[in-house]
C-alpha cells in the first residue's frame, strides 16, 4: 500500500467573504485574477462543482468532484449574517446537528467529507480545490477532533492545508 498526499485549497475570495455572508450556489471570485495559476501541482487535480472552485481550479485541468461540493446552507444562501435570525444563528454554531436553515448540519457535512477522504482517493498526489466547511471537516476528520470545535477554525481564501494516509490520515504542517 502506497499512502496518498492530498492539498485541500481553498477557493479565491468572494464578494461573500468579503462582506460576511453566506455564498449564492454559484458565486464567482471576486477577482480571479488574484489567483495565482498553476501553483497547486499535482498528479490529480479535483475542483469541487461551485463557480469559485472552479475558477480557482482554472488552468489546471482538474476534474470536477461531487464530494468536494460546499456545504448546503439551505434557505441562508445569500444571506448577511448580520440580517439571521440571531437565536437560530447560535443554535446552528452550537449544535452541529441543527438545521434552522434547512439545508445540511454541520455533522452530516462532516460525515460526507469523511467518507469521501476514505473512499474516494487513490494512491498518489492529490489537490482538491474546495471550500472553507469542506476543509474545515476534512481537518476534524483526519485529527479525529469533535464536531463542537468545527466553528473554532478559520479557513483563508486560497489556504491549503496538507494531509497523508497510511492507514490512518494524518494533518501535516510545513
């Protein structure tokens, strides 16, 4: 068994993340010329289907992957989060298994990129160019870290953040 390398990337800066709402399903960058191209090398390229991903992901022939999909924000796409219902707004950060928006909780999230790291990659080098919740889960999955602390981290545009397998996955920092 040979392990596998994956880059998880974030997608460029939108408009969303600029002004602090949650994104449209098909939100552009911002700029794309910001994105630095081909700087993410290697054997497989994956882009998660959503507009920023795929932008990101211009120029380096990368396949669009279903499981590198954002999270469902249900009926909050679009949405400041200044203009939430507050007290729904803390139910959703408190409990990863809350839906008031209607769309996927935090732990379901969590579940389906979990699956999707130990099913879906083959041995080799891998980058998938995704989302801020998307690596967020990603990260808990590989530390074996509880759903409580998904809110307690913070995922920059274009971040990368590495991770091994042999076995087990592991969070690598350099």
């Amino acid at each position: 068994m040979k392990p596998i390398q994956l880059t998880l990337v974030c997608h460029g800066l939108t408009e969303a993340q600029r002004v602090g709402r949650f994104a449209l399903d098909d939100e552009p960058l911002r700029d794309p010329a910001d994105v630095p191209g081909r700087v993410f090398g290697a054997a497989h390229c994956l882009s998660a289907p959503e507009r920023r991903a795929r932008q990101t992901a211009d120029g380096l022939s990368a396949r669009v992957d279903e499981g590198l999909r954002d999270a469902d924000f249900g009926n909050w796409k679009g949405m400041p989060l200044k203009r939430l219902d507050q007290q729904a707004l803390q139910a959703w950060l408190s409990d990863p298994h809350a839906t008031p928006h209607g769309g996927e909780s935090i732990a379901a999230l969590c579940l389906r990129v979990g699956h999707w790291m130990d099913t879906a990659l083959g041995e080799g080098d891998w980058v998938g160019i995704t989302h801020p919740f998307v690596i967020r889960a990603a990260m808990l999955h590989a530390l074996g870290a509880p759903l409580e602390v998904f809110h307690r981290i913070d995922v920059s545009p274009l971040a990368r953040v590495c991770f091994s397998r042999y076995g087990k996955w592991r969070m690598q920092v350099g």
